[in-house]
C-alpha cells in the first residue's frame, strides 16, 4: 500500500478550465541577479508573455517602472494593492511569484515577485479564497511547497479529514432514508493515521514474535479488531483437526479446551458453518432465523443483533480458527468497510501465522536438536546397564512433552507380556538414580492402554483418560493421583528383512516398548508433541537396541570365557572319557566272537565278562550289516576301527551303578538284535542300525536316579532338559561320542542318511521314558485293534519302533525266572538307593523306592508287570511275532510273583494268628527279599492265595485294557 504523501505526489488531477487563464510562470530560482527573461507560453489563440521575476518584483515594488492597474492587484490577491503592502514574511532566498491578469489582452499574465521584505503581505492580509484559487492553478507550487515543509503524519492527518468527511456525507444520507435510527459508530482503523496503525501492528507482530501459542496470538488479534471497529462482543473458535471440531476459547478459563466444542458442520451454528464452508458472513440481525445456521451463534442469553464471522485461513488453506465479532441491539450495524476492515486483518493475520508458525517450528526443530543430541550424547556415553538407559530415556521424555509422569514398558515376546522395573517416574532431581529396590510389574499386552499401543504399534493421544474404556481406574483409586491427559507411543526397532516387493526393500519392524507420559502440565498432549516423541522414540529405539547389544556383547564376554573354559574342561573329559590305547589294542587282537545261538530272549548276559562283551557288540553290529548286505559287501558299509572305538568308548561312559549300566545296555541292545533277526525283512537297514545303536546308547552316562529326582532337586541336567530329563541328555552322549575323532560309525552314509539315521536314533532313545510309553501303546493298540497297521505308513512304523525299544528296556522282566529275580534285585537297590537319597533332602520317596517298604517288593513287581510289561509285549507281538518268546516269558514271570505275594500274605497272616508284628518280626530288613523266598509256609494257603490274586490281576488287566 502506497503512503499518502506519494498518492498525493502522483495524483492525476483534471484539465484546466476554458477561458481566461492563470498560467504558472517558469520558476527560476536562480534569477535573483535581476535579469529579466522572457518566455513565450501559448494559450489558445494567444500568447502569454512572462518576464523574470526580477522585472515583475520592480514593478510590484513601486520602483517608477510599475504600470500596473490597482484592478491587476486586484485581480491577483482579491483585494486592493494597499492591503499587500506590507507582503508576506519570506523564508526564503527565492521569492515567491505572483500572476497578474491583464485586461488588455486575457491571454497573458505577468508574475512579479518581490524581494523586499517590507512591501510583503501579512498573513492577516491573505485572502483564503484568493490563495485557493491560486493553488488550484498551480499544484506544481502546491506540491513542492508539501513535500518540503509537510510532515508525513500531518499528511495522514488531511487525508483522514478528508475520508471522515466523505464517510459523514454518505453516513448522513444514510441515517435521512433510516429516519435516523441508529447512531454511526465509525472505525478506529479507518480513522486511525498511519502511525498509530503502524504501532497497531507492530504491538501485533510482537505478539506473535514472541508467543508461538497461535491460539494466544489470535485472541490477541480479536482483541485489537474489537477496538479497531468498536464491537459489543467478540468470540474466537479454535479448530482442533484432530476431532474435527471446534472449541470456544476463554483465555482465562484452562477448561475451555474440554468443554464448549461443537461439531463443524452445516445446519447448527454461524462458526460451524464458517468453519465448513470457510466464508465471511455479515447478518445485519440474526434475531431471523437463517436454515443454514439455525442456532445463531451457539450462545444462549446474547443480545447480539449484528454480526460479522470470518474465518482465520493460513497460506497453505488450513483454516485454525473462526472470530465472530458482534454489536448488540440499539448500536448501529457493521457495513462493508468493517468486513472489509477484519477482512484485511486475518488476511494479513493467516499469513504471518503461517510463517510464524514455520519459523516456530524451524525454531523446535533446532532446539528438538539440540535436545536430541544432549540426550544421545548422554544416554551413549553412560550404557552401563539397561535400567540406567531406561531411567534416561522417560526423564528426557518427561521434559520433551512437559509430562507430569512417565513410565515405559519393554515386550516380552515369549510370554506376550509388557513388564518394568522403573515405573512411573515423576519429579526426581537426580535423573540418573535408579533405586535397586524396585520389583519388575508385568500385565498382558491384551490388557490396558500400554498393551493396546504395543499390540497395535499405534499412538495414543487421550485427552480425557475417564472418557477411554482402555484406562484402568483402579490405579487413581489406590494411588489418589488423578489422570488426565495420556501421551502413549510405541518404540519401535528395524528387525531382519522381511519382503522385496518391487525394487523396494521391506522390513519387519517390531514394537520393543511403549513409553507413556501421563498430563501434560500445560492443557493436552498436541500433534507437535507426537511428532516431536515420535522423532524422540527412534532414539530411544536405537539406545535400548544398543543397550541390549552392550549387554549381550558382555554376556557374551562372559560366554565366550566360559565356553573357552569349557572346551578346555570337555578336551580333559574326551581325553579320559574316550577309549585308551591299550583298550583298543586288546580288541584289535582278540579273537572274533561268532555265537550262533546268540539271538536268543532267554540269553544270559551275566555270563560273559565284561572284558568280552565288546566282542559280542562288534558281532552283532557286522551282522546287522550283513543282513542287509550281498555276500562280502557288507564290510564296505562299516569301519571296523571306528565300531571298536565308538563301542569301548559307550561302555566307559556308563558309570557302575546298580543296574543302569554296561550290562544293561548290552542286554538291551542284545534284545533288539534277537527282535530284527526274529523279525526279518521288516525293518529297513537304516532302521535296523538306528535301533541297535540306540539300545546300547540309550542310558549313556545315567546316574542311577530318576527324572523325577532330577526335577524336584533342581539338577543342573533338569535346568538343560525339562522333559524326559534322561533321556535327552543319553542322546546327547550318543552325539558327543560319535562327534569324537574316529568315533563316527555312519561316516558312509550321505547327508540325508545320516539324518534319518540320527532321527531314528533320538526317537527311540526318548521313547525309552515310560511316560511316553502309554500314549505310544495307546495309539498303536487303537491302530492295531482296527486292523488298520501298514509298514508303509511312516507314522505306524514310528509307534511300532517305539514300542519294541520299551520292550528291549524292560526285557530282563521276560527272562528266565532266576535271571528275573537277580535284575529285580539289582533294580530296587539302585531304587532304594535313591529313596534314601530323597530322604536326606527331606522329601518322601514313592513306596517303591522306600526301603522301609521293602517287603512290598512282590507287589510292587506285580504292579510293574501287570500295568506295563504284560500289555507292552501282548501289543508288540500282535506287529512282530518274533516276540512271542518275550510274552511266555513274561506271563510265567507274573505267575511266580504272584505266588510270592500270596505266600507273603499266608505269612502275614501266620504272624497275626501267632501275635507277631508284620513285617518286624517276619523279616530280616537287610535282606528282606532272600527272607520272603526262604519262608515255610503252608503250600495249600499259598495256592489260595495265588488263586485270589490271580482273579485280582486278570480284573486289573481288564480294566488296563478297558480304559486304553
């Protein structure tokens, strides 16, 4: 906008009038040396003759030259010469000019100017109608003299006079066809120089200069409009974007944010439908009603008459608010310069908050920055643990969005669990302070507004925590703090690769936390907070990333020195655990073992000896081979320095215990052996050699106890293994000895072979837990019973492999009688053994593993043999009958512990007719089962009772049988 002095310097003004004519004289201000010029000016039909100023002034000056006519005088101020006598004060060194009319001819003037001060006119003299008339002719004077003397306000003064003039006139013409109703309340802006309007919008400027809160700025605009245009009452709506409606601001009320909103829309109120469809509405009186806004201004108890609403838009098209200004009844309405007026203002106003805003927000960024950048240095400098890290990240959260608390919870992905152990941190003076006494919370990530923000990966920004279902009350309840506002934002961290679609590379990205600020002091949590704590959360990403990695590469310090020692340890084990050279040396030179009764179930282990019985391990593994082999090709599939190797290292790896040890092993594996050459033509090779190596492997390095112990003392093993604790760590003997230089029998087999070889390895190694063993008879029995068994179905062979391994486990029980009763002895001493043990720990052993209860041995057997031997080997004989052996065996076993139980019970009964005390006085309790064999006791009542017990077992098996 241009000033007024340069409109007034550049104005174009209308032609001179026709007829007799004032022309200017040129204006020399040089000529004070009395020359006298003379110029030729044509004006119409005629032609102006002008002298110097320097003639002129002798001849107004009365010098003897003069010829002018008291009319010339006359003609030029008005008045007769005498009253100009005494002239004007001149402050100048150039005298002013004056034009004369001549009668004689009206197409010439003359201009005289004088330099004698006394002949000048006074002021009183002038004749204003004379000077204005003069002006009027030579605006050139006029505007030279303006811009030399006038100052710029004095300017906007005139052209304020001016402009309320124009305004009155219209104003009064307006009031004559109003009758005079209302009085003009004119405009302070439109009335107001520019100096004041300058200092206006300065003070404005200021404003939004130095207040970023562009809410604040415009209720200071509103506040300088109302002035500016006299208004009644104004009100300012504030657009929140992120609920799409609009609140009414109450610079002094903190709850306005909460309370007042109303939806943008049409058909409700003027703001709203200004808002919606961002137009500038004037209503004279809306008192009528209007179907596009129905509700007026939305205000109840107003005496509003005349309105005008406009919205506030950015540079950009975003519109941030809506102002209404109104004057109430009886005061005079606005008119279009007062729209026009507000108009120009929020114009002006969007802009400088756009870029206000941009330069506030370049202005965050930087001390966003610099904040970051203090936060990195002091998180990265100090990855001592992750409890500081933790303690660091929510105290500079806390101070990035003016949060009140804060609390930040990490993913557990295993038991989809959010948990801490810094929890709600407030006001702390020492930022770094973790305090050592805080327990670790957990709560399911389907629970709470943490567990929603990590299971979705979204933010939250909840302005009323009660109106959210997700908030959990019961905290406020027992803490009496009150919650608000909640800011809660997922921290996230770029895992592995995830897809290529494209050329674009895409990553899984997973949520490692939830940080939670809860109210914020100053109103809500804003879109800049967001932003700002999702920029804030990649680095708190980043830092627990690096702290987790900082703490692994620790531990992994500490593994590494650890798995150093332990291949030291495991280097002096293999040296001692493996065969020795003299070992080896002995087998290479004994003589081959070739037994042709050797597959037999009722074979005697007991009687080889120990030095010999690698030989007939050896035996049996080249017969295998040879099953499955054309004549002479079986050595190819073998080495025979690596069978004796690995078969004297099995056997110094069991330990001497009662019973789970070498000989068991090779009663075992020599079952097996008896089943696949009993059995021919059923199993594959790779079967075949995986079940024999399993049973010779299958109680590698056992302890003589049982899972059970394992478990309830907390073994070392129990913490490696949860389940089949034994089992699995047998197997992994079996790896450990076949990884051993030399060692690995199945080195020519390929890749997939030796796999397979291994998978029916640790299958059947497992298997031998009898808590396995009733599932497995159950889903066999069922196939079996249906008739329904295939060798070609994969999963039917695994079921019939696992039970013949349980078969060869318990096959002791199916050999002959004295063979049976020795292993039985030799069981329960490894059974009582552990019993005792168990009840050093002060813990209650099960009766079959209580000394005390040693004379409940037959029963016990009984028991054994009835509730797995007997349907193991019924089922097994159904699939192979090979084994039938193993099922007479078994049965004529059961026949004989029975008849020791029903002649224990005649004793019992013998010593409660005598008054003695059962077992006390019945049995020596060192050796209670030798006592029970050697008792005298009627053969008749013993029968009885053998039948008795009989009918109680075949009962039992039929219930066994029943519930399968």
């Amino acid at each position: 906008m241009s000033s007024p002095s340069r409109q007034v310097s550049n104005r174009r003004l209308p032609p001179l009038p026709m007829g007799p004519k004032l022309v200017p004289l040129s204006y020399n201000s040089n000529s004070s040396n009395g020359r006298q010029t003379t110029n030729t000016v044509s004006t119409g039909n005629s032609t102006a003759v002008t002298t110097s100023p320097t003639s002129v002034i002798n001849n107004v000056t009365g010098n003897g030259s003069s010829t002018l006519t008291t009319e010339l005088r006359t003609a030029v101020v008005g008045k007769s010469y005498e009253k100009y006598h005494n002239g004007v004060v001149n402050k100048s060194s150039t005298s002013p000019s004056y034009y004369h009319y001549h009668p004689n001819d009206p197409g010439i003037t003359t201009a005289t100017t004088t330099n004698n001060s006394s002949n000048l006119l006074t002021a009183t003299e002038v004749d204003s109608e004379g000077v204005a008339q003069y002006l009027k002719m030579n605006p050139d004077v006029l505007d030279d003299f303006v811009a030399t003397n006038i100052s710029q306000g004095q300017l906007e003064k005139w052209l304020m006079t001016k402009t309320r003039r124009q305004r009155a006139m219209s104003d009064t013409e307006s009031i004559a066809s109003d009758g005079g109703r209302n009085t003009v309340i004119g405009s302070k802006w439109k009335f107001s120089n520019h100096s004041d309007k300058r200092k206006l919008l300065q003070e404005w400027m200021l404003e939004i200069n130095n207040k970023p809160n562009q809410t604040l700025i415009l209720s200071e605009l509103i506040n300088c409009l109302s002035s500016v245009i006299q208004v009644d009452g104004k009100l300012l709506y504030v657009i929140d974007t992120s609920t799409e409606e609009m609140y009414l601001f109450a610079k002094h009320d903190p709850s306005c944010i909460t309370s007042g909103r109303q939806a943008i829309g049409m058909g409700t109120t003027i703001p709203a439908y200004v808002a919606t469809c961002k137009e500038s509405i004037r209503l004279d009186d809306i008192l009528i009603v209007d179907e596009r806004f129905p509700d007026g201004i939305g205000i109840e108890e107003n005496t509003a008459q005349s309105i005008i609403c406009q919205p506030v838009i950015k540079s950009n098209g975003e519109i941030i608010a809506v102002i209404l200004v109104y004057r109430t009844v009886n005061n005079s309405q606005f008119n279009k310069e007062d729209e026009e007026t507000i108009s120009s203002f929020l114009l002006w106003a969007g802009a400088a908050l756009y870029y206000a805003g941009m330069y506030h927000s370049m202005e965050k960024e930087r001390k966003l920055n610099e904040f970051l950048l203090t936060m990195t240095k002091s998180i990265f400098q100090d990855i001592v643990s992750m409890d500081t890290v933790i303690t660091k990240i929510m105290n500079y959260a806390q101070k990035l969005v003016d949060a009140d608390r804060a609390s930040l919870f990490l993913v557990d992905n295993k038991s989809n669990e959010l948990y801490a152990r810094i929890f709600d941190v407030g006001n702390n003076d020492n930022d770094d302070k973790v305090d050592k006494n805080i327990k670790e919370i957990r709560f399911p990530m389907s629970k709470g507004i943490a567990g929603y923000v990590a299971t979705s990966g979204n933010v939250l920004n909840i302005k009323d925590a009660y109106k959210d279902s997700r908030f959990n009350r019961e905290i406020d309840s027992q803490t009496g703090y009150t919650t608000k506002t909640i800011l809660c934002m997922p921290i996230f961290i770029r895992g592995k690769l995830l897809s290529l679609i494209g050329n674009i590379f895409h990553a899984y990205v997973s949520v490692i936390g939830v940080v939670q600020m809860v109210n914020k002091r100053s109103s809500v949590f804003t879109q800049q907070d967001e932003q700002s704590f999702e920029t804030f959360a990649v680095y708190c990403g980043l830092a627990l990333h690096h702290a987790k990695i900082a703490y692994q590469l620790q531990l992994y310090d500490k593994i590494r020195r650890s798995e150093q020692k332990y291949k030291v340890a495991l280097e002096v084990l293999s040296y001692h655990s493996q065969c020795s050279h003299d070992e080896l040396h002995s087998l290479r030179n004994a003589d081959p073992v070739y037994v042709a009764s050797l597959a037999r179930y009722d074979f005697d282990v007991k009687r080889i000896t120990d030095k010999d019985i690698p030989g007939y391990v050896l035996f049996m593994f080249r017969d295998i081979f040879a099953q499955f082999s054309k004549k002479n090709e079986s050595e190819d599939k073998y080495d025979i320095e690596e069978l004796m190797k690995f078969t004297l290292t099995v056997r110094k790896n069991y330990r001497k215990v009662p019973y789970h040890n070498w000989y068991h092993a090779f009663t075992v594996a020599h079952t097996m052996y008896t089943i696949i050459k009993k059995n021919p033509n059923l199993f594959t090779e790779l079967e075949a050699i995986g079940l024999y190596v399993a049973c010779l492997c299958h109680d590698l390095d056992h302890r003589g106890r049982n899972n059970a112990f394992m478990v309830n003392s907390s073994t070392p093993l129990a913490a490696v293994y949860s389940t089949s604790t034994m089992e699995h760590h047998h197997f992994n003997q079996t790896i450990t000895i076949l990884q051993n230089d030399g060692h690995n029998i199945f080195s020519h087999l390929n890749s997939e072979e030796y796999k397979t070889v291994l998978g029916y390895i640790k299958h059947a190694i497992l298997a031998t837990d009898l808590a396995l063993f009733f599932g497995n008879k159950s889903k066999l029995k069922a196939i079996v019973d249906a008739g329904e068994f295939s060798w070609n179905n994969s999963i039917h062979r695994a079921l019939i492999r696992a039970i013949a391994v349980t078969a060869c486990d318990i096959s002791s029980n199916a050999k002959p009688w004295d063979i049976n009763k020795d292993t039985v002895k030799v069981i329960f001493q490894e059974f009582y053994a552990q019993g005792d043990e168990e009840k050093r720990q002060g813990r209650q052993p099960i009766p079959m593993m209580d000394r005390g209860l040693a004379h409940e041995l037959p029963a016990n057997q009984v028991g054994f043999v009835v509730g797995i031997c007997l349907p193991c080997y019924e089922l097994l004989v159904k699939v192979l009958p090979g084994t039938q052996p193993m099922l007479d065996g078994i049965r004529a076993n059961l026949k004989k512990w029975s008849l020791l139980v029903a002649k224990q019970k005649a004793v019992k009964e013998k010593a409660e007719a005598t008054g003695k005390k059962y077992p006390q006085d019945c049995y020596d309790t060192d050796n209670v089962f030798d006592a029970i064999l050697n008792e005298d006791v009627d053969d008749n009542t013993i029968m009885q009772n053998h039948v008795q017990l009989n009918n109680e077992t075949t009962s039992k098996t039929d219930e066994n049988e029943g519930s399968d």
